[in-house]
C-alpha cells in the first residue's frame, strides 16, 4: 500500500504517559503471579523456549516452508502500519517518544488473538529522517520497547525497514538509482540504518524476520519513468538491477548482524502483469508465467523470501490468459518454491465482507502460510482501515481468529 499522507507528526499529547526516553524495559503487562515450589512446570512453547530457534527460518523437506520453533507455522494477522510511528511526535524543532500508543495497539491486537504484525520500520517522508539521525539512541531505545512489549503479549512483529523507498535517496540528495550504486550515501545510509535496526531488534524473540520495504518492485524498469518522475535526469531511471543491488546489499548486512538467521522478505507489491517485459524489452506487454518466474528470480535474490501484495481478484498471464485468485496465488507459490523460496501475502484487502472471505479461503485453499490484511488503525487516520469498533474491524478480526483455526490444523 503506497501511502500518500504522512502519519507521523501525530498529536499524542493525550497519550504521552510513558515516555520511551527512559532506557529502562518495558514494565511487564502481563505480571506472573507466584506459584507455589509444587506446581507442574508449565508447558513449553515458542515463547518461553530458550532452546528454540529465534523467528521465522526458512527449512525444505518436499519444498521450503516457514518454521518457528518446532512447527511448520501457518498464520494470517495484520498489518499495523503505524505501530512504531505512533510512538513519534514533532514538537516545533524537537521530537517526542512515547510508547503509550503502540501498547495500546498491542493490547487491542491480543484481545481479538492477532499473533503476528506487519509494520513500518522506518519513518515515511526524507524531511522527518532526523528523527533517527538527530535522536538515534531514544528512536533505537522505543523501537526496543515496543518488541519487548510485544514479546510480553506474544505477537510476532515483522519491520518493514525500509518502507519508503525514496525517502533516503531524497534525505541523502540524490536519485532513485542511487540504490543501485556501492559508493551512493543513499547505500551507506541504508548499510548504517539496518545495521542500527537488527543490533537494536535481533534479541528479542518477537522479531519473526525482516523485511526490506514497500514495493520497490513498482518503481523498477518503468518505460515511461521520465514521466513518472517529472525528469529526464538518469539518476531517477530506477532499474531492476539497482533494485536487485540494493536488495543483496541489505541481505548482507542482515545477515551479518543477526545471529538466529531469520528470515528475510523482499516486501514486493504485486509484480506487474508486464514487470518481466519492462525488463527485457522496455514494453508494457503481459508476462508469461516463465518470464514471471524470471522475473521474480531477479527481483528476490539469494538469501530472500518472496512476497506480493494481492489486491486483485485475477491476474493475466500471456500464455494462460485471466487467471482467479486460487490459480494465480498456487503459481506465485510454485513459483517461489521452484526457486527454493517460500512465499507471503504481505498485504490484502477487499471492497466487501464476500471479497475478504474470497481472500481467506483462496489463503486457506492454497496453503500460503503467512499472510497480513490491510490495515488496523487504532486512530483510523491510515487510507482503507479499520478500527476496532468499526464492522470492517469486527469482521476481520473474527476471520483473523477463524481462519487461524483452520490454518492450525494446515501445521498439525
């Protein structure tokens, strides 16, 4: 989802009650009550074995597949755009830190049994990096508390790292193509953020995996980018081969900083019905399903998980003319396991109770294990969400336990 209005100069003054400027944990939500020395040892899980693997890995018997601890893992939940940039306010030339918000959206989530979240990592627009830059230990230290709270309610969280693509190109004056360029600052800056992020996050065991950002893709080989952008200048001539740069530089880095080696995803848009053709051929003609599975060869390198964004009911392929949703979400599934991947359904959305329901069971239907609705908004100020009281969020968060019960039986 492309937003287009910035959401993070909220006004928290109602809410600032616990200020992320202390470095201390975040205090328990859910204290243990003392037990007595005869009590059964309770029963492990993901959440209190510390013998287990750390987050999302990546394992392939007949083809690869999620895992967390023990267990194959099936899971639909929510993206919460805003769960860290919540915490983040702008008051004239100083910024605030306030986790109040981001537990209150955690504590709603547990209540309707949401158990894994998909949210920005990063804030939205060039103008507020300085947030980080100027501020880094405390924008490091809120980001810490909110995955220690969500440790405490046990949901999983993935960041979106980079959500925003042209954010640091912009911060750091310089072009879209800057991505693909080893000497570029947009790179350094990008080595230097990530780095900051995983060191921050990698201990906690709410961290499922890591993501690189939001859509990228639909930037990539656009025939038409002088109009898209407004230029001629080359530097804003964004190819697949500076988004396929940009995507092995921050596996790197990933990598090299976090020890339990979960999984990385790419954060892909639905690839264009011509993202192949643009490639090649610098043209608009639809894709077959070999050029889609090129395609997403060279847009999810080594070390990646696939990701879409589906919000379409079918797709075109050359070769097999309009495909449903079933069909289309079984080829990106083959798709990425032919290129020894699993895939998500990073975001999803629909115009209707029978549109949402088409989604969950064509999930269901073709045992794509991760997937994330669009969007929970606690203060419903984030374009097509929903709040909690709200019939869409009713809705949703009754499918989001419904369906996760059916999805369990998938890992048994």
């Amino acid at each position: 989802m492309n937003l287009k209005n910035s959401f993070l100069l909220l006004l928290l003054a109602s809410v600032c009650v616990c200020c992320a400027d202390d470095t201390t944990p975040a205090e328990p939500v859910n204290p243990e009550l003392p037990g007595g020395s005869d009590d059964p040892a309770p029963e492990l899980t993901y959440w209190t074995d510390d013998e287990a693997p750390i987050g999302l890995q990546v394992r392939t018997t007949d083809v690869p597949a999620f895992w967390l601890g023990d267990e194959k893992f099936y899971e639909t939940g929510v993206n919460c755009y805003d769960l860290f940039l919540s915490s983040i306010s702008r008051d004239g030339t100083s910024w605030k830190f306030d986790t109040s918000l981001p537990q209150e959206i955690l504590s709603v989530l547990k209540r309707h049994e949401v158990s894994v979240v998909r949210f920005s990592g990063c804030v939205y627009y060039a103008e507020d990096i300085p947030a980080y830059v100027e501020n880094k230990q405390r924008y490091l230290t809120t980001l810490a508390r909110i995955a220690s709270l969500a440790e405490q309610y046990e949901i999983g969280l993935i960041p979106s790292i980079v959500w925003q693509y042209r954010a640091i190109p912009k911060y750091c004056g310089e072009g879209t193509a800057a991505w693909g360029r080893a000497d570029s600052r947009t790179i350094a800056f990008m080595k230097e953020y990530v780095k900051d992020v995983v060191t921050t996050l990698s201990r906690f065991r709410s961290i499922y995996a890591w993501e690189f950002g939001n859509e990228l893709n639909l930037e990539a080989d656009l025939p038409n980018w002088q109009e898209a952008n407004n230029t001629t200048d080359p530097d804003y001539h964004f190819t697949s081969a500076d988004l396929n740069f940009a995507f092995r530089t921050f596996i790197e880095v990933v990598q090299a900083n976090d020890p339990a080696g979960r999984a990385i995803i790419s954060g892909h848009a639905n690839l264009r019905n011509s993202q192949y053709n643009q490639y090649a051929y610098d043209s608009w003609v639809t894709d077959t399903t070999d050029q889609y599975r090129t395609i997403t060869e060279r847009l999810t390198p080594d070390g990646m998980q696939c990701s879409e964004h589906i919000y379409e009911l079918s797709r075109p392929f050359s070769d097999l003319g309009t495909v449903g949703l079933e069909d289309r979400l079984r080829i990106a599934r083959e798709t990425a396991a032919s290129l020894g991947k699993a895939y998500i359904v990073g975001e999803f959305g629909a115009s209707s109770d029978e549109g949402y329901k088409a989604y969950y069971d064509a999930l269901l239907g073709t045992g794509v294990q991760l997937s994330f609705v669009w969007n929970f908004s606690i203060l419903g100020n984030i374009e097509h969400s929903f709040t909690e009281e709200s019939d869409k969020g009713q809705m949703l968060f009754d499918y989001v336990r419904q369906y996760n019960a059916r999805f369990k039986e998938l890992s048994e």
